[in-house]
C-alpha cells in the first residue's frame, strides 16, 4: 500500500530468508563452543568464567547482520545459551537467568555501538572503537547486575564480587572477540599484505619475540619473581605489531596475550604478580592490564589505519587531480603575479607544442607570437588586479599554426592573507564549436527558409494545443488571421470553433501517440490535416507537428482515378495488366466472368493458363516481340475456360512506359466474339438460305405454271377418254407425275416460305395423337414410338396440313437414322423463352411457346452435318433414297409459323428437335365438314380471268367456259382494267394472278372493285406476295387457290367464292 500513512515506499524485506540458515546455525554453534571453553577459565572462586568469549561473538553477530535479523539471532543465542548452562549442570532458574544477561548484553551493546553511525561498524574508526570500549564498560555495568544478581542468589556468592567478575569477563570478551571476528570477516586484503614476503620473516620474529616474552612473564620458573615492569614490556610488542601488520593480526595477538594470561593468572604462576599475592586481586589486575592494552594496541593500530587511509586517499586524490589534468582536453595553467607559469597540464602542452618542462617558469612570449601574448597577459592582469574570476574568448595560434579560439576561464590564486598571488586558468578549445554553432545557425535559417517556403501550413503545437510557431503557408491558407497564430488553438483557427471537433486527429494522436489525419474540406477546396505527437523523454505527449496540405488536385485526381477504375471494372470487355514477365497483377470482373477464374486464382499467374492449343509457338512469338520492342498488339485468338471450354476473343495488347521509357506493365483489352461469330454464321446461313429460297421460290413459280397447264390437260384429256382406252394409263400417268412435281414444287415453296398457308388455332398434342397411327406404321415395327404431352398445353397457330408434314418429315429422318431399330420420342410442353436465351437465339423474341421434341436414339450427326442441315437438297442418304428438301422444308415452314428450330446431336448418341411455336391465347375451332359433289359444279356469271402466262390464261378460259361461264380474259393489269372499264356489265368474279409485270393482282383488285362494287376476287399464284398475305399468311378475307391447281379444284374454288362460302 505504497503512499498510505504509516507505510514506506521501500520494499518491504523480511526478517528470515533460507539462505540465513547457515549464518545462524554458525553462530549457534560457535556461541555454544564458547560457552563450554568459557569454563576453562575459571576465575578465583571457580564459579564464573574469566573471560566470557560468548559476549564477543554474540555481539560480533548482531554487528555484522542488518538489525532486521537481530531478533531472529537473539532467540537463537539465548536458546544456546541456555542449553549451554544446563548442560554444565546448572539448574533451569540459573540458565534462565544467565540467559537473560548474555541476550542483554549484545542487544544493548550492539544497539549502542551502532546508533551513531550511518554505515555498518567494521572498526575501522577511532570513534567505533571508544563505542565499543564504553559498551563494554557502561553495558556490561547495567547487564552485569542480573547475571551477578543469579549467581549470588544461586549459590550464596558475595554479589560484589560476583558482580566485579561478570563485568570484567564480559567486558573482555567484548574487548578481545568482537574486534577479532568484525575485522577479521573483511581482513582480505589485509591479511595478503601481511603475509607477503618481504613481511613473513618480520612477522615470524615477532612470534618468536611474542612467545619468548610469554614465558618469561608466565613460565612456571619465574613463580617467586616480583613483577617490576618486566610486564609492560608486552606493550612494545603490540606496537610493534600495530604499526606493522594491521588490525587482523594485531586483534589476534591481543586474544592469544588475554588467553595464556589469564590463564596463568588463574593459576597465580608467572612473574607478572600484579595486585599482590591475592589471587583473586591477581587475576583481576591481570584483566584490567589486558584490557587496557587491548584498547591502546587497538586504538593504536586503528589510528595507523586511519592516517594511512588518509595518505592513500591523499595520494589517490592527488593521482585523480593529476590523471584528470592530463586526460582532460582542456588547458589547465597556473600562472604568478608576474605571468609565469607554475603549472602546465598536458592538454596545455599539445596544444602549444611545448612541455610543461619548457614552460615552467616562462611567460606567455614564449608561447605566442608578441600581439597574441600581449592580449593574453593583459587578459590576465584584469583578473589579478579585479581579483575576480572571469570567463572570455581568446584567439591564439596552436602548435599545427593554425589560429584557433579559446574558451578561456580565469581566476585569482589567494593565500592564506587574502592576497593574490596568482591565477589558475582552464581554456577549452571552441573553434570546432564556433564552427558547428555557425553550420548550426545557417542550417536553423536554411530549415526556416525551408520550413516557410514548403506549401503545407505547418503549425508546431504545445501540450495545450496552443500554436507556437507556424511557416508563412499558414498565413496564404488563413489570410484572416491576420498572420496572428501563436498562442492560439489550431481549431479555433480552422474551424473557428472553442472546442475540437469530435473526430479532430489531434485528441486521437494524444491517444494513441502515433501519426493521425483527417481529410477537411473548407473553403471550396480540400484540405488533409496531419498530426505528428512529440514525446518527451518519458514518452508522454508533450505537443505536436499540425500540417495542413492542399488536396484539392489531389481529391480531383483520385475521383478521376476512381471514375476510371470503376469504368474499367464494370466495362463488357476484359482488361488484364501484367508486369513486364507476363505474370498477371490486375484482372477486372469481365474477366473472371469470361474465363470463370476468380481475381484471386488469377493474380500473379501467367496468362497461358488461357492458352488453349489453337494457336502455334510461333503465333504467341510474333505478339510477345511486338508488344516487348514497344508497340501495340492486334489479333484474334482462341482461348480456353476454367471449365475448359473455349471462346474467341479480339485482344488489343499495349506496353505501358514510364517516365524513362521503361516498359513497366503491359495492358490487354479483349473482347468475347464467340457469340457474335456463332451469330454471324447464323447470319451468313440464314442469308444464304434466303437466297436459294428466292432463287427456288422464282423457279417455282414458272414451275407451277407449266405444271398447271400440264396437270389441267391431262385431267381434262382423261374427262373425255374412257377408262379401256389404250391412252388412259398413259395420262395418268402423265397426271401422276404431274402430282408428284407439284409436291417438290411445294416443297420448294415451303423451304423458301413463299407458299401460302392457312394457320388454325390447333393443340399439338391432338394433332400428334391423331397421327399417331400413320406415324407407327410408317416408322416400321422395330421402331418403337412414345407421345408425351405436357399438362395444360397451350394452342398455336399453325396450318394443320404443313404441321403433319413436319412431324411425317422428323419421324422419317428419326427412323433413317436407327437402321437396327431403337425409339422415337415426342414431347409436347409449355415453355417461357427468357431475355438470357433470346440473346443467345437472336432470332427468337421473348415469350410464351409450345415446344415440340422430336428425339430418337440413333447414330447421331457430326458438326459439319449440322452446319448443312436445313440446307435445301443437302442430305446424307443414298442417292435416290432422299430428295435432301425434307428439314429445309421444315425449316421454312417452322418460320414462316413465327416459330424457331435448334438441333443437339452427337455422332453416336442420337438427335433432338426442338421446335418452338408461339402460343395464342384462342379457342380451337372444329373444322366444319364440306360435302363435295362427284361432278364438277357449274355457273353462268362472268369471269374476268386475268393471267400474264398464256397457256394457263388459256386453259382457265377453256375449263370455266367448258362450266357455262361467261369468260373475258387480259394477259396484263391494264388490259384488264380497259376491258372492264369497256364493258359495262357486270362482272361476278376477277380470276388474277398475284405476280404480274407492270400491275400486280392486288393493284388490280383495287381499281375494278372501284368501278365494279359487287364483283368478287380469287387470285391465283405459284408463291405468296405481301399483296395478299403477311409473312407467307393469308390476310384475313382473301380467297386464293394456288398453282399447279387441277380443273376440278378450279371450278369448286370458283363456285365457293361466287357463293360467298
């Protein structure tokens, strides 16, 4: 809970760590040692120890371990300190009462030796010593009253004396161990100075010295001796030893001198009877003389540390002054009164080419050319006369000759009477700082020139968002602010608001502490507003760098960018850019809607995954160099789908340069034509079909003239010959042949939808059904025949007649094609043609339709069959077996309806038809049964026949007028309308051919009906004309009888338009 009252911000440490464990365990064992050799040296009334090692050692603990620790090595020196007692014999009162003052003893000691000073106490001090030396007088004073006070009650003792003898033995130990082990604990470096060798032989003659002299005063010869001051010669010893080895073996000769007197003493042998022939008096002027020793040698010893530390430290410092002198940069001098140096440092001497030997004792003429040292003598008479210190710049010329500036700081040298007796001075080279500080000075100018002529408004922000410098760019963006930024807030100068917008980059840059923007658009153009934070050296935001760019090209550019990125990717055609190797970067979605790639599968391969084997190494040769010596590319070429399909496309490829001329990307713009090819050929069929239609259609009808002379001969010759006449077959068989060119002729027609046709609103599927029968048995009994017919089926408009010519023209083909037998399927259903199949059928609308299938199972047709099959007189079969005008004639009569065919076969499995015929939205109508008579019917009326070809004009005459007519006749339009304008009868019926030269058959009509209202009209022709019918239909009301016609088909015709039927 830092920064809670009563708590410390320091970590807290704990008062016991494993790693102690050992420190104290030693200090147990050694105090326990302790204890149990104590009683080796016993004083006179063999009750207490003389010295007591223990206090030392447990005192010597506490000193060397962080107060922290003490209670912890409190509870264990008394612990031991008890068990100590009671394992000599001493009763559990007794310990527990020596306990209490042997834990006393270093508590107080060690709380009072330490209190007074900042650092741990390793007696390295004077002041530490005299500490110690009270501690172990003044503590053992007040500690001893409890342990005497034990003794005395424990065993009947005198307290004085118990008293007197606990104090004394305390105290040494105190005296004699404490010092021994503090020392001793961080005598290293000490202890290797001692023993080196120049000092081992000086140290092993002190030890011979040193034991002699024990012998002498405490030998067993010497027991009547009196002591004299044959005992203080120990002391030349100990100063022998203190100014010689150190406080280690100093401590150590003291504890060895304490143990071997005061062992002796205990025993009342040795010369050295101090007190009398007491014992106990003996003993302790024995003590008290050990004592005092102790601390004269240690005090001794300590004092010679101290002055030698401080020799050394003296000699550290003044080998620290002198390094520093030398290694620093700076000329350090010292100068008298008269201007002569005292003092050259070695940075002086490379600086002036001299050494401080040559200078010594010199003035500045021997350095410096006369005016320079002249300016710098006078420099320094201004210092000693003001006696104040000074600091200037200097121009002197160095050691390589070159003239360099000085940084020159001067003061007055005052003795101990306040008098001046010289100077010192320190000069630092500053010529390459001048020179940094003038490149700094133009470098800040270049960057404000810089920073005021770039054309962003640049504002340096503080911490508080205020302005504290801004570039003259802001003044041309803000001209109202009258050039006053400083000191304001940058939105109330963009924004004219107090407070920032919400979205301002400035809060979200002091948030996230990295670069923010906004674009802005103010004052009719656009603005992008960056902001950069400034950290401090702790990385908290500490300001900001607010740049205002113009964008307004910028924002103009990108939207044109953007218009044609977006042409682009919502053009029809593809576009692909590739880098300079071909491997693709861009395709656009016509792309992937052509070749079935996605973007993703496309990036970064090569365009031959299009490559569809149609072109040749060569082809793909010839478009890489021209498109790689830097020109355009055109051509066509097939490639191949995902799927594997293939497709056509016009391809336009283009280098694209850069600002050197380099070829950088290559763009292709191509162009799917599959399906304008597939229509163009659809064209090109259809074109041609229409021009061998017209060319059949114009051979039919001079065709169907001379059929109807010869069919309506013929049929008239048979009239007037008897069936046993030798001549009878003859013609029929004439007639027959008649028929049959008749039939080709319709075809002819058909195919080049020029015939006429009467359309009735029929079902397919009764119109199957009923040709049923004829279909089963015209197909044969290995063929095998189904009729489906779809639920609902809508009506159409078609002629009956050429709709079961259709359907006998496919089973017929269906069967060709199954010479081992199979099936035959029809199907009728309804079906919607959408806009996505029309634009793939050109020549089919949208709509409604009825479609009929006609499928079998049988060899199939190749591509280059299909290409010819609606051809006329194109087949596959035997010569003789075929006329090849079947599919062409169901082809023309399927159009000629406003329907449409397709065909899909595959060599070897079988072919479909599909015809599609509008659906009406009418009502059958049933054919009304027509009784015809056996003779041919007969009239009166008159009859204008008109007909250009005179052998059909003639045979008409003859057979209407064989009827009883009343017959004119013209061979033009404009005799007709002569005659009839001639005659002034009425006229009951016009016979007119359609196609005429000059005046057609309808133009015709139009000018007689004017003058003849009543009169009724037949036109007759070999094909259709738009005159009378509309697309090969017959216009509502026309009656039309067609050519080849036989006399019998005439005079029924004639009768039932007179009859009005």
């Amino acid at each position: 809970m830092t920064g809670a009252p009563g708590y410390s911000d320091r970590p807290i440490v704990p008062r016991w760590e494993r790693k102690d464990l050992p420190w104290v365990a030693a200090v147990g064992a050694a105090y326990f040692i302790a204890v149990r050799l104590s009683y080796l040296f016993p004083d006179s009334s063999n009750v207490m120890a003389a010295i007591w090692p223990a206090s030392g050692i447990s005192l010597a603990a506490l000193l060397l371990r962080p107060k922290r620790k003490w209670p912890v090595l409190l509870a264990v020196i008394g612990a031991v300190d008890f068990l100590g007692k009671v394992s000599l014999g001493k009763s559990i009162p007794v310990s527990a009462g020596y306990m209490l003052a042997n834990v006393m003893e270093p508590m107080l000691g060690g709380w009072f030796i330490s209190r007074g000073f900042a650092s741990p106490v390793r007696f390295t001090r004077t002041a530490e010593l005299a500490a110690l030396f009270v501690a172990a007088v003044l503590v053992n004073g007040f500690t001893s009253l409890v342990g005497a006070g034990t003794a005395s009650l424990a065993f009947g003792a005198p307290f004085l004396p118990a008293y007197q003898n606990w104090w004394v033995a305390d105290g040494m130990g105190m005296l004699l161990i404490t010092p021994l082990i503090v020392i001793g604990a961080g005598a290293g470096p000490e202890l290797r100075r001692a023993v080196m060798w120049p000092r081992i032989a000086e140290l092993a003659a002190f030890a011979v010295l040193f034991c002699t002299l024990l012998w002498l005063l405490f030998g067993p010869s010497n027991l009547t001796e009196t002591s004299g001051l044959r005992p203080y010669a120990i002391v030349l010893l100990f100063i022998w030893v203190a100014l010689r080895f150190g406080r280690c073996v100093t401590a150590s000769a003291l504890l060895m001198f304490a143990v071997v007197a005061v062992n002796f003493a205990g025993k009342s042998l040795g010369s050295a009877i101090l007190g009398g022939e007491d014992p106990a008096r003996h003993l302790l002027f024995v003590q008290l003389f050990i004592a005092v020793i102790t601390m004269t040698a240690l005090l001794l010893v300590v004092n010679v540390s101290e002055r030698k530390g401080a020799e050394r430290n003296a000699l550290e410092a003044r080998d620290l002054l002198q390094a520093m002198m030398d290694g620093t940069t700076d000329a350090i001098y010292i100068k008298d009164l008269q201007g002569r140096y005292r003092l050259f440092n070695a940075a002086a001497s490379r600086i002036t080419g001299k050494s401080s030997c040559e200078v010594i004792g010199r003035d500045d003429t021997f350095l410096f050319p006369p005016e320079e040292a002249r300016a710098v003598m006078d420099g320094d008479r201004g210092v000693t006369d003001s006696g104040k210190t000074m600091t200037y710049e200097e121009q002197v010329t160095t050691a390589d000759g070159k003239k360099s500036t000085f940084l020159s700081t001067k003061g007055p040298v005052i003795d101990e009477q306040g008098n001046v007796t010289g100077l010192f001075g320190v000069a630092r080279d500053i010529t390459e700082r001048k020179r940094a500080a003038a490149e700094v000075t133009r470098a800040a100018q270049e960057w404000q020139r810089t920073f005021d002529a770039t054309n962003d408004a640049i504002w340096i922000l503080d911490g508080d968002q205020c302005v504290v410098r801004s570039n003259r760019t802001a003044e041309r963006f803000f001209p109202s602010a009258g050039g006053r930024f400083v000191g304001r807030r940058c939105y109330e100068i963009v924004h004219g608001t107090s407070e920032p917008p919400h979205d301002c980059p400035l809060l979200r840059s002091r948030k996230s502490l990295h670069r923010e923007s906004m674009d802005l658009f103010l004052g009719g153009g656009w603005f992008e507003v960056v902001v950069d934070p400034i950290l401090d050296a702790e990385g908290r935001f500490d300001g900001a760098v607010h740049i205002l760019s113009d964008i307004t090209g910028r924002k103009k550019a990108e939207a044109e960018r953007n218009r044609l990125a977006a042409a682009i990717e919502q053009a029809g055609e593809t576009v692909v850019i590739t880098d300079p190797g071909g491997s693709i970067e861009y395709v656009n979605p016509a792309f992937e809607r052509t070749t079935g790639y996605s973007r993703e599968e496309a990036v970064g391969r090569n365009p031959r995954i299009l490559k569809s084997g149609k072109q040749d190494e060569a082809f793909y040769g010839r478009m890489w160099r021209a498109i790689s010596e830097g020109r355009t590319w055109e051509g066509r070429m097939v490639n191949k789908r995902k799927d594997g399909t293939c497709y056509t496309e016009d391809a336009t490829i283009s280098p694209v340069f850069d600002a050197t001329g380099k070829i950088v990307n290559y763009v292709a713009v191509k162009r799917d034509i599959t399906e304008h090819l597939r229509l163009a050929e659809q064209f090109e069929q259809s074109q041609k079909m229409e021009s061998v239609g017209r060319l059949a259609g114009g051979v039919a009808h001079d065709f169907n003239n001379l059929l109807t002379v010869i069919t309506g001969y013929s049929e008239l010759l048979l009239q007037k010959m008897e069936k046993g006449s030798p001549h009878h077959r003859d013609v029929e068989e004439i007639l027959r042949a008649g028929d049959r060119a008749a039939a080709l002729t319709q075809q002819l027609l058909a195919f080049s939808r020029k015939q006429i046709i009467e359309p009735k609103v029929v079902r397919l599927d009764l119109l199957v059904a009923d040709m049923q029968g004829m279909l089963t048995r015209l197909i044969g009994e290995d063929v095998a025949l189904q009729a489906t017919a779809g639920k609902s089926l809508g009506t159409v408009k078609v002629d009956p007649g050429q709709f079961q010519q259709i359907l006998m023209n496919l089973a017929v083909n269906a069967r060709d094609a199954m010479p081992g037998g199979g099936k035959i399927a029809i199907e009728t259903t309804n079906v919607d043609l959408d806009e996505e199949y029309c634009a793939r059928h050109p020549y089919v609308t949208p709509g409604r339709y009825v479609m009929l299938a006609v499928s079998d199972t049988g060899v199939g047709m190749s591509e280059e069959v299909k290409a010819h099959l609606f051809e006329p007189f194109f087949t596959t079969k035997e010569r003789g077996c075929g006329t090849g005008l079947g599919l062409a004639t169901t082809y023309g009569v399927v159009r000629q309806s406003g329907g449409s065919i397709e065909v899909h076969s595959e060599v070897g499995t079988g072919t479909i038809f599909r015809i599609y015929l509008p659906r009406v939205e009418e009502e059958i109508v049933a054919p009304s049964k027509i009784n015809r008579p056996e003779y041919l019917p007969r009239g009166t009326e008159t009859v204008l026949i008109v007909e250009d070809d005179d052998t059909v004009r003639k045979l008409c005459v003859r057979i209407l007028g064989d009827l009883g007519y009343q017959v004119m006749q013209a061979r033009t339009g404009a005799e007709a309308v002569a005659a009839a304008v001639k005659r002034g009868d009425r006229i009951d019926l016009l016979l007119t051919d359609v196609v005429m030269p000059g005046m057609s058959g309808s133009e015709l009509a139009t000018q007689l009906v004017l003058h003849h209202p009543e009169m009724k009209v037949l036109f007759t022709s070999g094909y259709t004309e738009d005159a009378i019918s509309h697309r090969g239909v017959l216009d509502e009301g026309v009656m039309f009888i067609g050519k080849p016609y036989t006399p019998a088909a005439l005079a029924r015709k004639v009768r039932e338009v007179l009859d009005g039927k």
